[in-house]
C-alpha cells in the first residue's frame, strides 16, 4: 500500500518552522509496511492543495495529510478535499457538541469559525481529537483514502497513533496485503561492521523476520519486520530473534523502537533503585537536559554542576589547583576529580563527568578541539574514558552527551 | 522568481531524519524574495526523481535539489538531471584535481565512485564545496535553472549562502524583478497585539520598506523587506525604521535576523564586561547546554546548577531547610534563594534561578503543572516573577528556559 504525505501551511514553506511532523508520520507508516515514495508540502492555498491531492491520488491510494484543519480562513484543509472530491462540506452534530461542551467547560463561547472545524465532505468522517479542538478527517472517495490530521504535534501523534494505524493495519489486513510489524533494536557503542559480523549466521540465515542494519553516528539499529496479522504473532516471531541478537551484543543494546538513551538510564537507575549526579563542562549541561526530559526523573537524578570556569570545578567540585595546573581542565585527571567530586557532594550511588574541547577555538596541538575525557565514580572507584571527535560543536554536544549517558547505562546494569 | 525545493533521500521518507534542510533554504530564499509555492521529498530512486523534477519544471524557474550527491550507486542527483535534460554527464578536470589533492592530504587515493562526482551534465557547472568533498550543480536548461546543493547541513548552508544565494540575486537584478532584501527584528516579552498597537501610526503609513508582524509562542517578529539594487541601499532605507521601532519597542527587541536568545544574552554580558551563573530545577540544565551552544560562552559563563533535588538546593546553593518545609521548593523565596546562593557562590556579576513544575506529574491545586518561579540576582539585589504556562514538559522547558534568559537579558541591557 502507498501513501504520500502532504504538509500543509505557508509558515513551513517560509522555513519558520521545521517540518518534524512530516518525519513522524514517515516513521509510523513505514514501521507498517506503508510505502511513502513522495511527500510534499504545501502553503494555505486553496488552489494549490487540490493541484496536489490531484497529483498525488494517481500515485498512492492513501493521501494523508497534516494542517490546515484551525478555525481560520487561512485552514483549508478540508475545503481542498470537498473540492477535490466535488462533495459538499457538511457538519458533524456530534462533533458540533463535543465543541460547544469543550468552550462551555471552560467559560468561552465558541464562534462560526470553531464549528467550521466540525465539518466534512459528506461521506467522510470525522476523527476525534482528544487533546485539541480540531477534528481529523477520514474519506474514502473512489479508489483513494484520504485523511487529514491537525498540525499542532502532540494532537496529531496522538490521532496517528491512537486512530490512524489502528485503521490503516485493519485496511492491510482486509486487503490481504499484510501488515508489517517491526521491532528496531538500537545499539550503542559498537561500529555497524562490528555489529555484522557478530550477526553474520543470523543475517545470513534470515528469512522471517527480516533483519536489516542502519547506521547513523553513534548509533546501529537492527530492525525486525515480519508481515502477520496481529501483533501478537509478530511479536512471538521477534523474541527468539532478539534474545540471540541481545546474547551476541550484550549490553550494546540499548534500547527498543522510540526509546532514547536518556529513557534507557532512567529505567536502569529505577531497576538498580540508584542514583545519579553529573557534573559537566564542554556539554554544557545538556547531560543533565537530556536527563530531566523524561517525567519522574527527579526520582533518580539528584544534580548537575555545570562546572565551567576552573574556579567553579575547584570550589563546588573540589577539583584541586594542582589538577589544574599540572594538568589542565581537560584532562584525565580533572574528569577523575569531578566525578569524584560530584559524587560525593551529592551522595549520588552514580556520578559522572565530562571534560573537553568543544570549539571551533580553545584547541591547541596537544589537547585539539573534539578531544573529551569521560569518567564515571561509583562504591568501586572512578574509571575514565579519552575520546576524540572532531565535529561542529552542536555535533560534539549531542555526540559526548550520548557516549556519556551511554557510560552511566553500561555501569549500572554491568552490576 | 518561483522555486521548488526538492529534497533528496530514502533516510528522509524513512522519516529516519528531519528535514531540516528544507527549512533552512526556504528561510534563505524567501529573504531574497523567491517565491516558494511547493517542497516534494523523493527517496533514491532515478525515476521518481526525474518525474519530481519533470512536474515542478513547469511550475517554477528554480529547481532546487538538496541531497544525493554522494559518491555511492544511491547517490543519483547528477543522474537524474542528466536524464531529464539528455545531456550526459561530462567529468570536470579541476574538480578531479581538487579531488585528487583532497584524498592526497589525507594520505589515501579517490576511487572512481569519488569521481563520479565530478560529473555535470553537460553544459552545468559544478560549484565549489569548501567544507567537503561533494560539488555542487548549476544548470541552465531550456527555461529552468536547476541547482542541487550536498545533504550534509554544514556543506548544505555554506553552499546557498556563499554561491547560491549571490547568484540568485544577481539573477533577480538582471531579470529585472529586483532583489527582495529583508531584515527582521526579534522580540520578547512582548505580545503581538501590544506590538501592533505601539506600531499602528507606523504600520499604517508603511510603503517602502514594507513592515510584516509574525507571532509564534513567546516571540513576536517584524519583518523589513524592500526591492533594491544593492544590500546598502536597502540597509539606509531600513536603519531610520528600524530606529523608530526600537524607540518605541525599547528592550523588547532582542536580535535580528538568525540571532538567537543565547546570543543575544552572550552579547550583553560581552559589551558589560559581566559573568552569569545560573541555578535550574525544572528546566534540568537547558538553560545552561543554551548558554554554551555559543562559541566564547567560557568568558562570561561561570557555572550551572542544576539542583534536581531539595538536597542539592540546601547543599550547593545554601536554600534555607526552612523555606523548603514552610514555602515549598517551587515557591519565590525558594527561586530568590537559589539565585542568591548562586551568585554568593560562583562570584558572578548576575545569577538567574529557575524552579516550577514541569509536568505531566507533580501537579496539586496550589501549585498546578506549569507554574513557575524565575529569579535574577544582582549587585542591586534580587527579584522574582510568577508565571503559570501549562504545556508539555518539552514545551514547557523550551518557553522557560527562553524568558528565563530574556529576563537575565533585559536586567543586564537596563544598567
């Protein structure tokens, strides 16, 4: 089955915001088996729009589209498909009451423009929004599928995940195309040829699931598919799988499908009922960041020192001034004493710090921009890492940042 | 002039990565005032590129292609333009020099992939790529131009700003269409409507250069934009506008153009010769891993804390046990606290503190998700504000750590 993606809105073709949108959706179809070979984005024009439902309908039977369902003249989303499918817009009354309880229940009175929303071409259905105002939009018209969902992002993940791929798997289901389930394993650490060649009888046995490798820096995946028509077989086809790729890779494995690594430390610091303190100076406190995303982290990670200035390392790290002078901020030695430091200020089970040259300048031959000491102190001691990895300094963030976090989640679950 | 952004790639129909590309040339291109009506994505695949190219030819003069030019069997840019045009790709002796002496530098030798990409079709010129090893392609074809540019972001950007984007213009000056030059103006603090209002005489008698209000969550832009022969023309026209708007506007203009807030408030610590400490709980190191995205960050940022836990805030930043217990740690005596200590400790000039709950959990009707506490302290003391901004916890970090900065900002600009 192939569907194209259309964006819409003029503020995505000025460049104002990036089209994150698009990439979601992309991965939610393709981890069914859905083929996407085009996606487009479109301004809030009338005319245009339906030049690319036009278009696109020839190539793909599911046109799906995102934006363009607001309450302003501006949303034409819906307009764009009466047109194209030359069906007359008509309301949902359902849909008008949930509208009208939604502004009742919090003192506001809804206007024309809001039950604009609460309409669709006539044959179509409407998709409810359970985090927003905006309904999506299910139609079928001749040999094509088109559905629409609203552009804020937590309103449509929760319409693609909650209602979209539930109904796109029934399709391929009913269609005898069999729908595709995957399980992506992401790997840490480990080099993608490493990976290969541990994998090799596996990959080159493979038959059902398919087993394929990506590589990006910092990162291999493995990814599982198998086409079966439920879940649960899917996943009883997997688990054989991945417990020898898991035997073979041990601890590489970090986590499944969406899971970050900062999601992968949290829920080894919750196994291990542990705790965390870090203590950083080239990433800035983007360790600590990526920590605190996650809901509940305050229930392992007790605090970050972004250690900055050598004064900082010394006075809330106790880095010592012979450290520094000897040795320099970026050294062994210093990223030894902060995490030492850390940990015991904090009374953290885990601490770990980083120390390093982010650039573009502050690099000299003997210590060259992208060099990074790493080091980790437990009950045990403290251990240390040197790495070098020139890139741009937003690269070297998010590089440093994910070795690090990947170093606390090796400890704790080494133990 | 109409153009179509074309981005190249199975990874972004994967939805693997987002297409920040993409945004980033439509931002570009708007500026100079080319009209971008449609962006396709395509995948690896000859034929479905060449149809992509085939449609949009029709519509716009300036096809753009982002990606592909690799030198791997996927890499199909220079083919698909070589196909739609029937030219056949020539090879490009200085590009092969340029090469050669590429891989010599690095003590290996090119293969014949590497010179694959030294190939236009013919007729095309190849542009130079200062900061990696793919050239890029500008082709003149019937009425179209077709310009691809390399994938890789940092590649991508040198490339339209230092050969595209000069060549445009100087299209746009021959062409007669007149160069659109913009310049935009960045505030905070301040909503939309009350930029509108104390803009209303010169917004009703704007002519040339024409004055564009745009509004996204805390942040409100106002876009200058002339057609003019030359850049300094267009700077003489702007400059006694943009005087006017700061007059009335004052502090709430924080940057111009790509500036960012980091920016801004690095710049601001430069010019008064002042350092900054910063004391975070709910937005978990953000605020820092911002301040030090910026290159130099080191000179006027001392240290970060992010102090997760009540511990912490007693520890490093001397919180009293006693306005934990009677006020809470989201609270303003906490906030003001955590600056003070922040500043006591580190020595800087200016010290901000955060604390607020960031959600989904931890809400109770006196201190629901979203409220938040921000202080900044001084030589003159210490003051507090309140706001309560309900929103997801990615959201919410972003917005607080974006106004937290502002008010550190506009605090130091005011002495």
């Amino acid at each position: 089955m192939k569907a194209e993606i259309i964006s819409v809105g003029t503020e995505l073709l000025l460049g104002e915001i990036d089209d994150t949108n698009a990439s979601y959706i992309s991965r939610r179809l393709a981890a069914i088996g859905v083929d996407v070979f085009f996606r487009h984005t479109v301004g809030d024009n009338l005319d245009r729009l339906v030049q690319t439902l036009r278009s696109g309908r020839r190539r793909a039977q599911i046109l799906l589209l995102c934006g363009g369902l607001g309450p302003t003249p501006d949303d034409l989303t819906r307009e764009a498909l009466a047109e194209l499918t030359q069906r007359p817009l008509v309301a949902v009354p359902e849909a008008e009451l949930k509208m009208h309880n939604f502004f009742q229940e919090r003192g506001r009175t809804p206007t024309a423009s809001n039950f604009k929303q609460c309409q669709v071409p006539r044959g179509g259905e409407l998709l409810d929004n359970p985090v927003g105002t905006a309904p999506g939009v299910w139609l079928q018209h001749e040999r094509n599928t088109f559905i629409a969902v609203p552009g804020p992002p937590p309103e449509m993940r929760e319409m693609i995940d909650g209602q979209v791929l539930p109904r796109l798997r029934q399709r391929l289901r009913t269609d005898g195309a069999g729908v595709l389930w995957t399980r992506t394993l992401r790997l840490a650490g480990v080099g993608e040829s490493q990976v290969a060649d541990m994998l090799a009888d596996l990959l080159a046995a493979q038959q059902d699931p398919s087993i394929a490798l990506y590589a990006s820096p910092a990162e291999v995946r493995i990814r599982l598919a198998t086409k079966s028509p439920n879940e649960l077989l899917a996943a009883q086809l997997f688990a054989p799988v991945e417990q020898e790729i898991r035997q073979g890779l041990g601890a590489a494995v970090y986590g499944v499908d969406d899971e970050t690594m900062e999601v992968a430390v949290g829920r080894a610091l919750v196994a291990a009922g542990a705790t965390l303190a870090v203590a950083e100076s080239c990433t800035g406190g983007l360790i600590a960041s990526r920590l605190t995303d996650i809901p509940g982290a305050s229930r392992y990670f007790l605090a970050g020192h972004v250690t900055y200035s050598n004064e900082a390392k010394q006075d809330v790290l106790g880095v010592s001034a012979e450290i520094l002078q000897n040795h320099g901020a970026v050294s062994e030695e210093c990223a030894a004493a902060m995490a030492l430091g850390a940990r015991e200020r904090s009374g953290a089970d885990y601490a770990a710090s980083v120390t390093g040259i982010a650039g573009p300048t502050g690099g000299t031959p003997d210590k060259p921009v992208g060099l990074v000491y790493m080091a980790l102190a437990d009950a045990a001691g403290c251990t240390v890492e040197r790495h070098l990895w020139p890139s741009s300094r937003e690269q070297f963030k998010q590089r440093v940042s994910q070795m690090a976090l990947d170093l606390i989640r090796r400890r704790i679950i080494s133990h």
